[in-house]
C-alpha cells in the first residue's frame, strides 16, 4: 500500500473518533439541558417519556436511509448533513421557551446520525479481523463525551442558564462540522458503490436481513438491548426523582460512568475481543446483563448505583461492540453504512417504545420493576443462545 495513502486511512479513522467524541460531548451536554427545561415548562415523566420517544420515532425513520446516503454519497457529504442537523437542533432547543418548541427542537434528529457514520469511516478503512477492536474505540469516545459534556454541561446550566448551555452546544457542533469538511475524505468505500441507484430502495436495505447471521444477531440485539435502554432512557428521571440530584450532581453522577466507560473500553474490551470468540462474548455480554438487572432492582442509593455501573457498562460494551462487528462482517463493505444505520435503527426502535414502557414501569410498579424486568428477560436470552449452542453441537457431533 502507497504510504501516503496509508497516512491519509489514518488521519480519517483518527479524525472520524475525534468527531465521535466531539458529537457524544455534545449530546451528553444536552442531557444536562433538556430534562431540567422541560420540568420548567411543565413536563410530568409520562409526558417526558413521549418526548423522548418523539426522538426515537424520527431516528428509527431516518437511521436505514442515512446509512445507504453514507453508502451512496460518501462519508463527507454524511457527516456534514449530520454536523449541520446537530447545529440547527441546538439553536432550537436555545429559542425552545414552550412545551411545543420543545418537540419542534427535536425534528432535525432525523439527520443526526455523527456516530454510525463514524464508525462506517473506520469499519471501512480498519481490516476485518481488526475490526471488533477499532469499534471497540468507540467507548472511549463515548466515555470522553460522557465525562466532558455531563461535568461542562451541569456547570454551564447552574452558571448560566439552559440557552447559553444550548448555544454551547451549537457552536461545537459547528466546529465538528468544520473538521469533516477539512479531513474526511470523500468517500472511504474503494468504488464499491457505484451500482447503488436510490437513498429510498427498501429492498436494497431489507435484502442485508437475507445473509448468514443477520436476523438472528438481530432479534438478540433487539430483545436483549430493551430492557438496558429502558434504564437508560429513564435515568434521567429516576436521577431527578428517586435520587434527587441537581443538575451539578447529576453532571458528576454521569462524569463517573464516563470514567467507568473508558476503564472499560480501553482496558478490558480490547483485550477479550482478542482472546475470545464473537459468539461466547456475546453470550457473556448477555449473562451480565441479567445479573445487572436484579442489582438495579435492589439499590436503594447513589452508592449502589455506582456499584451496579460497572458491570453494567462492561455488558453494555461489549453487546454493542460485538454485533455491531458481526453485523457489519456478514454484509458486503459497500453496504457497511447501511448495516450500520440499520444498527442505530435499532437503537431508535428500542429509544421509541423504551420511554413509554418505562415510564409506565415507574409510575405503576416503581424503579425496581424497570431491573426485574431487564433481570427476566435477558435470562430467557441467555437460556435460548446456551441451548442452541448445545443443539448445534450435539448435531456436529452426530
């Protein structure tokens, strides 16, 4: 390979984790905004919870369509819509005074897809047996994010205010969008998408259900991933509620995960993915989930929360880097960005219905029903993945 272009491969996959981290800050900022604005403006947490399923609704529609964009168009010209859709999004939540601006902030999500594209940029530009180990990067650009964007967002919004803190947000996401244009190649896909015709053919999308692997790493993401995401999507509520934390102490509160997060993605995930096949870690990913589950269901403190953290982000890493590699392995590089979208499809889907499951949970059956629940279900996961190994082990065997 010509060394220079090896240099260029480098400086896009390193630039792509800069944009990533850069656009996590940014959310997680906006974290700190959105929750504490929207019970000034009179949100109860059944309403909150359609607010966030808004959100959910308009990246599940947008995901599979701007990942075949990235796929048709190019890395550049992805990355820049989404930069650009990021900046307009938090000009809105800094003009959003009324719980309908609240909802028309959201709109331009359907564009903001940073970190799939991301990581289609380093999917593509990484070799296939690396490939799990470059994703796995990925949660240290999130554990950066997370840390930043909680500590810096919680302090801005006590110091200054909800529309200062968003206008923040806007002009990083600015910034963001002027290292694409400065470093991301046009495209990072070889000329392998020359055939691709239209954004809106369904059936190009849907025919990457049709190879080995991909609908059954499908289902497990979707039924085993719910139940997390239900604690996520509500955690901002169960923080302000249950644990009564101020914007500051939840900005600290979120800081630790992200620390957490990085100890994790880069001391332990890289290490296991090259030690241990895709399939036992997806089955041990699975496992910790449940257990994690029944310890959410009995804290009672920040104290237990933070215990439960731990093997919590290390499930969570793991489940996501390891289908996210699996997924994108079983498919052609030319539709790496499609499988990608379709992954934070995925994501989306769970964002939807998450916060009204969860927020029916909480309001009826309490914060422990949302751990019992995630507890039950993935148990019966890790129950069906172990009997299908032995099946397919007793079959070889004959």
């Amino acid at each position: 390979m010509d060394p220079s272009y090896s240099a260029l491969q480098m400086t896009a996959i390193y630039v792509a984790y800069l944009i990533a981290a850069l656009d996590l800050t940014w959310m997680f900022l906006q974290f700190s905004v959105t929750p504490y604005l929207a019970k000034k403006l009179g949100f109860n947490t059944l309403q909150f919870g359609y607010l966030q399923t808004t959100v959910g609704v308009i990246q599940l529609l947008g995901g599979p369509m701007f990942g075949r964009f990235g796929d048709i168009f190019g890395a550049r010209a992805a990355l820049t819509v989404a930069c650009s859709a990021s900046t307009v999004f938090f000009l809105l939540l800094a003009i959003a005074n009324n719980p309908a601006m609240l909802f028309i902030h959201k709109l331009p999500t359907v564009f903001m897809h940073v970190l799939p594209v991301t990581q289609m940029v380093v999917a593509d530009l990484s070799q296939p047996e690396k490939r799990a180990d470059a994703l796995s990067k990925f949660g240290l650009c999130f554990g950066f994010g997370m840390i930043v964007g909680s500590t810096v967002g919680g302090q801005l919004v006590k110091q200054y205010g909800e529309t200062f803190t968003a206008c923040v947000g806007a002009a990083g996401s600015a910034s963001s969008l002027l290292l694409v244009l400065l470093f991301i190649p046009k495209t990072t896909k070889h000329g392998a998408a020359k055939n691709k015709k239209s954004i809106f053919n369904m059936g190009e999308i849907t025919r990457l259900m049709k190879y080995p692997r991909v609908m059954r790493t499908f289902v497990v993401k979707i039924v085993s991933g719910l139940p997390s995401v239900i604690f996520q999507v509500m955690f901002s509520i169960i923080a302000l509620e249950f644990f009564k934390l101020q914007p500051q102490q939840n900005g600290y509160l979120m800081a630790y995960f992200g620390i957490v997060q990085m100890v994790v993605q880069g001391g332990v995930v890289g290490r296991l993915t090259a030690r241990f096949s895709e399939y036992w870690l997806l089955v041990f990913s699975v496992g910790v989930s449940a257990v994690v589950g029944l310890a959410q269901a009995l804290m009672q403190t920040v104290f237990h929360l933070c215990l439960t953290v731990i093997p919590m982000v290390l499930s969570l890493s793991v489940f996501s880097v390891i289908t996210d590699s699996i997924l994108t392995k079983s498919v052609p590089s030319s539709d790496t960005g499609t499988m990608l979208g379709l992954c934070a499809s995925v994501q989306s889907l769970l964002r939807t219905v998450g916060p009204t499951i969860g927020g029916y949970l909480y309001l009826n059956y309490g914060i422990s029903s949302i751990g019992f629940n995630q507890f039950y279900i993935n148990c019966a996961v890790f129950a069906f993945m172990m009997l299908r190994r032995l099946s397919t082990a007793r079959k070889e065997s004959q």
